[in-house]
C-alpha cells in the first residue's frame, strides 16, 4: 500500500518572516541615507537659482538707474494725461 501513495513535494511557495523583515531594514537604511541627500541638492539648486535670480534684478535695476538716473522707488513720473 505505500508503493501506491502519492508524495507531496514540498516547495517554498513564499519568503519568511525573517527575509522580508531584512529586506524592509535594508530598504529603510537606504531610504535614511538618500533623503537627507536628496534635500541638500535640491536645497542647493534652489540657493543656485536664487542667486541667478538676484544677478538678473541688480541688472535691471541698473539698467534702469542708467535710463532714468535714478532708481525705482526714487523717482517721480509726470503724468501724462490730458
């Protein structure tokens, strides 16, 4: 009677506990070394831009001193209605 027996085989179907819980600490070790990473370059394309804005506004300022002799705020308009 054990000749006509049907073996099962058993086959690991899935992870253990204890893989997925080191595969989340590996992913959570990355994670906490990549963000602060991440903020400090984008904190520095920001500082970038920022400055590139502030070279472009001293320019038209200047610009402006030099077509109105005088800067914005300093100088009165004459109105120019009827």
């Amino acid at each position: 009677m054990g000749r006509g027996r049907m073996r099962y085989r058993q086959t690991n179907a899935g992870f253990t506990l204890v893989e997925v819980i080191l595969v989340v600490a590996i992913i959570g070790i990355l994670v906490a070394i990549v963000v602060p990473q991440y903020q400090s370059y984008c904190n520095r394309a920001y500082d970038g831009a920022s400055m590139v804005d502030l070279k472009n506004m001293k320019t038209g300022i200047e610009a402006f001193r030099s077509d109105f002799e005088g800067y914005p705020g300093t100088i009165l308009f004459a109105s120019t209605g009827p």
